[in-house]
C-alpha cells in the first residue's frame, strides 16, 4: 500500500482510485482464501481430569446412575465449557452409559454427540487427537452393530487423522483394532502380526500415568499375542507370551498403587490363560493350583466376576480329565449359580459341555444328553448370527477405501491448481488495470492542474467573503447580547417592584383566603421571572446547571398548578391531580418551570370542557410526574421534532393560542442536567401523557 501510494510524489501522478481498487482486491482475496474465526471457550482440562478421575475411582461403590449425576454436577460448575472440556464430558460419560448394558443406546448416542462436534472444521483442526479417537470410538459402536463397512471407513477415517500426527503411541489405538478384527475372522497370524506391532508403538508413550495405554494396552497385546498362539496349537510362544505379559504386569503394578485390585485380578486372568497351557502339556497340580486362584473375584472389579466363572469351567475340565468327580460338580453348580446372572453365550454353551461329561462319567447318559444338545444348539444359534452378521474382507475394503482417499487428494490438488491459476488471471486484470489508470491518470495531469488552479482561485474569493460575513455576524451577536442586557435590565426593574409589593401586601392580614392565594401565585411567579431574567445573559450550557437543594414535590407541583388554574378556568378545563409527599433534591425554578411547560401544553392543545390529570409515583430511586390530557394529541410527522429548538413542531392551540417551540427543548435540556428522562406517548385526537422521571 505504501508503495502504491508513494507513486503520486515519484511520478506526479495522482493514483489514489489505484490505491481503492488494491484495497478491494486485497479484501476480496482474503475472502476468498480464509476468514477469521471466532475466539473460543477456554479448556480445562487439568480440572476436567481431575474430577475424571475422582469419580472413575469411586464409580463402583457409588453405582453407575449416581456417579453420572456428581461428574454432571461437576461440570456444570463450569463458567464455560470449551470444545476439549465438552469432548471430555461426552467421552467419559459415554464410559459411564457402556458400564451399564441397560444403558447401551445412551452411551452411542454421546458417541454421535463427539463426532458432531468434532465434524467441524475448525474443531477437527484444533482437535485432531479427540477427533481421530471418535472415529476409533464410533467404528467400535458400528462392529459391534454388524455394519462392518460404515466401521472401517470409521476406523480408516481415524488412521488418517493419527497419521499426520505422527503418534506411535496414539497410532496404537487403530493397530489394536485391525488386530481384533482379524482376530474375530480367525486369521491368528495376521492379527498377531498387528498386536506385536501395537506393542511395539505403544512402548513409545510418554506419559506414565496413563493407566490405559501403559498397563491395560501393554500386557493386553502380549497376553491377546499369547491367546492367538493358543489357538493355532504352537503351546511354547503361546506360554512365552503369557510369560511377558506377567513380567509387564509386574512391572507396572508399583507405578499405579490405586489400581492394585485391577491389576491383580488382570494378573489372575493371564495366569489362568497360563494354566490352559499347563493342562495341556500335562502340568495338572501347578494348573489346578493357578485355576484355584483365578476363581476369586471382587465386585470393584469389572470384568473378575465373568473372568472367576471361566475360571471355575476350566478347573471343573481339569477335575474332568482327573476323574475328580466330585470337585467337577461342586464347581459346575458354583458357575450354575451366576450363570443367569451374567447371561454370557460362550459361558452358557461351556458349561452344558462340562456338565454333560460329568453326567456321562456318572453314566446319566439320558440327562448328559440333554445337556451336550443344549450346548449344540446353543452354539448353532450363536454361529448362525455371525454368519448373519458376516463381516466383509478388511483387506479389500482399506484397499477402496485408499482409492477414495487418493481420489479426494487429487480432487483436492485440482481446486488448488484452479485457485492459483484464478490469481494468476486476477493478477494479470490487476496489473492491466493500473497501467491504465497510470496511462490515463498521465494524460489528464494538465487538465485536472488546471482544474485545481481554478478551484483554488474560487476557494479564495469564497473564504474572502466567509470573512466578512463572519465579521458581521460577529457584529450582530455583539448588538444582541446589547439588547438583551437592555432588555433584562428594563424588565427587571417593573418586574421587581410588583415582587416586593406582593410582599408588602402579604403582610397585611386582612386577605381572604383566595386573595392569599393568588398573592401567592404573584409572589411564585414574579420570582420565576426575575429568575429567567438572570439567566437571559447566561450561556445556553450555564442556564441548565442545576443548583440542587431539598424541595418538597408536592408542594411545588401544586404551586405550577396554581399558576395555571385561570388559564384551565378559562377553557372550562379541570385538573386533577395525585401527588405523594415526597422530598427531592433538584434546581426548584428549573424543574417547577418544566412541569409549568408541560401543564401549559395540555391547556394550551386540549379543547373545552376536559380533563388534565397530573400523577406522581415514587419508585426505587426517582419519582415519576405523568401529565396526561384529551387534547388534539401530536402529529405522528413532528413527534421527531418535539424536542428539538426551532424544529417544525411549531402549531396553534385550539384556541388559537401562539406556540415558539422553544419549550420542550428546554425541558429536555433541564431535565438531562439532573440526569433524569422525559419522553411521551400520543395519538392524534386522543391525547398526548408526557412522562417525567427524576431522582431523588
């Protein structure tokens, strides 16, 4: 801009319209290319975590329901909630809804809730870590619906996010879920192949406190690595596995001491995957004593109830093996009693199987079989709804899904090519365009100096004659400020004398009690007078400074009304009036002269025969006057120049009575200067009410 306008002192060029078109071009690409974005709400997320944390720990013996209610109350002590703070709200909550299986459609819904918020640009940008969980997060929900493309494209839509995060650690989280994936296909080593990649990232996270990623994740992918070894028969990796996952257990136990009854009920549960293995290789003593142990569980443990019950089934097998009759029965009717309890499939369908051995060895062939066709077509009705909800190839579905991704790259690419070559073009318009104006600015030069000299000539001659008529207006306020003192002076004096013979006849006290009366009026308004006599010489700024002092309201509205009585009379017009007692500290002449102004208005634009009423009302700090009449009312054309000096409001009464329209002006003037308010409500033909509201 500079530059532009360092033109006109290096060429004598005038360029400013150069200078206006840069402007708009400059604000026009703005537009086009980015726009600002409003400040958001403040995280705070120590806060937030905190009172994650406190009601996580406590969660069990308060109840689900409960702790929902304290981390809601929690939060809405919040001043305000931003982006992170809601995110976290809605994660934990969801967390909250899952540990309950009544509540499964609640936790999915604040799952929705997060991508919604997170699906805004500006939020996804400033939250890519929450947004890239979310997609984890709400492909879980979609697999576990059996709607397996809609939950990879989720899961593909998080590994994008976590990619350009670089985060092995975070990147942890969607490695884990390809491996599950192929581990629920059955294809062992491929998900192998994931988990010991999962391990690998997330022994890159740096922040030891987080109880997921370093104990829960760490010793789950060994121990779901040892797992699929099991399954493919390969009994040695399998124990070297379960073996690792024990020596993580151990340690990380010390790091988190809060979590010691969770870590040692995830202990029992490898250790009883160890035991499998020990059975198997004929180790029957060491597996029944670590089958033993895995049978306790503890109610502030989630998931050791269930893990306890497999427990029991694989010990009640190894007394099977053993022909330990007895002992197999005694643990079959223990898992008997929870087993409607948990109403797991898998535990329902290998408990028929073991009881239905143990009925055969004590050759209840006819119960064994009831049992053993329970266990089939249990099974039967469990593989049949996988089969329903079969899920499609991971491979091919990541490998479209990279196509579409390629494709969105390359679309993207292509509006950025477009873009540049659209600047290019608008620059090339730009410099077309001042070269013309430089050319055509050029070739006027002569024209608009000459143009310029004549202006100037004019300008001249005009302030020549801006001076005299300034010198004579000068003259004219000198002569009137004259007149007025003249006048002021000339009715001081008459004025003054009826005054003091007012007070000389008010101290005869042979008056009737109307003659006191209008002595009375006479000595208000003569005083009145020499009053805006005083301040005729004054500027219109000095005129309105109050002088305050204590005045008794009503008192001093029913003198106003008293010095207008005759004029109502005249018209056969009544006031009535309410007053309240009150004291209030104003300039008596000046406020005394706007309710004198405002009577005299009714009067003057109400016809024969109605009625004026003036109200008072004491509020909190001030007192409302309502001057309310049955007048002509005011013109809906001139109530914006009602208080304005010399406006167009200027109108006859309906007695021909003159109007200046200088009155309400001063009013309003008068009233401001106490910091009080006048406005009025009117319709034309119905009357006007002027309110006056003053503080005490």
């Amino acid at each position: 801009m500079k530059i532009i306008r360092s033109l006109y002192t290096i060429t004598g060029i005038a360029v400013y319209p150069i200078y206006y078109l840069t402007t708009v071009i400059i604000v026009c690409l703005s537009i086009f290319f980015g726009c600002s974005e409003k400040s958001n709400p403040v995280d705070h997320p120590k806060l937030v975590n905190a009172w994650i944390n406190e009601i996580d720990s406590k969660y069990i013996d308060i109840g689900v329901h409960r702790a929902i209610s304290e981390f809601d109350s929690l939060m809405n002590t919040l001043p305000t909630r931003g982006v992170g703070d809601q995110v976290e709200y809605y994660t934990f909550m969801r967390t909250l809804y899952q540990r309950d299986s009544l509540l499964a459609l609640q936790a999915e819904a604040y799952t929705d809730s997060i991508l919604s918020l997170l699906s805004v640009p500006t939020n996804k940008a400033n939250y890519p870590q929450k947004y890239a969980m979310i997609c984890l997060l709400k492909g879980d929900d979609l697999k576990a619906k059996g709607r397996y493309d809609k939950a990879y494209r989720m899961y593909y839509e998080g590994k994008q996010v976590l990619q350009t995060l670089n985060d092995a650690c975070e990147y942890s989280r969607y490695t884990d879920r390809i491996g599950k994936i192929y581990f629920e296909e059955h294809n062992y080593p491929k998900a192998i192949s994931y988990w010991k990649e999962a391990y690998k990232e997330v022994k890159n996270c740096q922040d030891s406190t987080n109880f997921e990623l370093m104990f829960i994740k760490r010793q789950g992918y060994l121990n779901d690595i040892g797992f699929c070894y099991q399954q493919l028969e390969n009994l040695d990796s399998a124990a070297f596995y379960y073996n690792l996952a024990l020596k993580e257990i151990d340690k990380q136990e010390s790091i988190f001491p809060k979590k010691a009854e969770f870590v040692a009920y995830t202990k029992l549960n490898v250790l009883g995957n160890l035991a499998v293995i020990l059975a198997a290789q004929g180790h029957y003593t060491s597996s029944e004593k670590i089958f033993r142990a895995c049978t306790r569980y503890s109610d502030r443990v989630e998931f050791s109830l269930l893990s306890s019950l497999f427990a029991r089934l694989q010990l009640s097998d190894l007394y099977i093996q053993s022909r330990q009759l007895e002992k197999a029965s005694a643990e079959l009717d223990s898992i008997n009693n929870f087993r409607y309890q948990m109403k797991d499939p898998d535990l329902d369908v290998l408990w028929y199987e073991a009881q239905g051995k143990c009925l055969i060895f004590h050759k209840k062939y006819r119960e064994a079989a009831e049992m053993l066709t329970a266990s089939i077509n249990l099974r039967k009705k469990m593989t049949k709804e996988k089969i329903t909800n079969e899920m499609s190839n991971i491979g091919e579905i990541f490998g479209q899904l990279e196509q579409e991704h390629q494709k969105k790259i390359a679309d993207e690419r292509m509006v950025w090519i477009h873009r540049v070559i659209f600047l290019i073009i608008l620059l090339a318009i730009f410099l077309g365009c001042l070269i013309y104006m430089i050319w055509s600015n050029y070739t006027s030069e002569k024209k608009r100096t000459s143009n310029l000299q004549a202006l100037n000539n004019e300008l001249h001659r005009k302030n020549s004659e801006l001076a005299s008529t300034l010198k004579a207006l000068e003259y004219a306020l000198s002569e009137n400020k004259h007149v007025l003192h003249l006048v002021s002076h000339d009715l001081r004096n008459p004025i003054g004398a009826i005054h003091t013979g007012v007070q000389v006849l008010k101290r005869i006290n042979s008056h009737s009690a109307h003659g006191e009366k209008i002595l009375d009026m006479l000595q208000t308004a003569t005083r009145s007078a020499l009053h805006l006599i005083s301040q005729i010489l004054l500027t219109p700024t000095e005129r309105v400074i109050p002088k305050r002092e204590a005045v008794d309201f009503a008192k001093m509205v029913e003198n106003c009304i008293a010095i207008l009585q005759h004029k109502a009379k005249e018209k056969n017009q009544q006031i009535l009036r309410s007053i309240p007692e009150a004291t209030i500290k104003v300039d008596h002449e000046q406020i005394c002269r706007v309710i004198t102004n405002l009577l005299a208005n009714s009067i003057k634009f109400s016809a024969h025969n109605t009625i004026i009423s003036i109200e008072g009302k004491i509020l909190d700090r001030c007192i409302l006057l309502t001057c309310r009449d049955e007048g002509v009312g005011i013109p809906v054309d001139i109530q914006k120049e009602i208080f304005k000096p010399f406006g167009n409001s200027k109108r006859e009464g309906t007695s021909g009575e003159p109007s200046i329209g200088l009155g309400l002006s001063i009013c309003k003037q008068i009233v401001e200067a106490h910091q009080g308010k006048i406005w009025f409500e009117s319709k034309e033909n119905k009357g006007t009410t002027f309110y006056l509201e003053i503080p005490f």
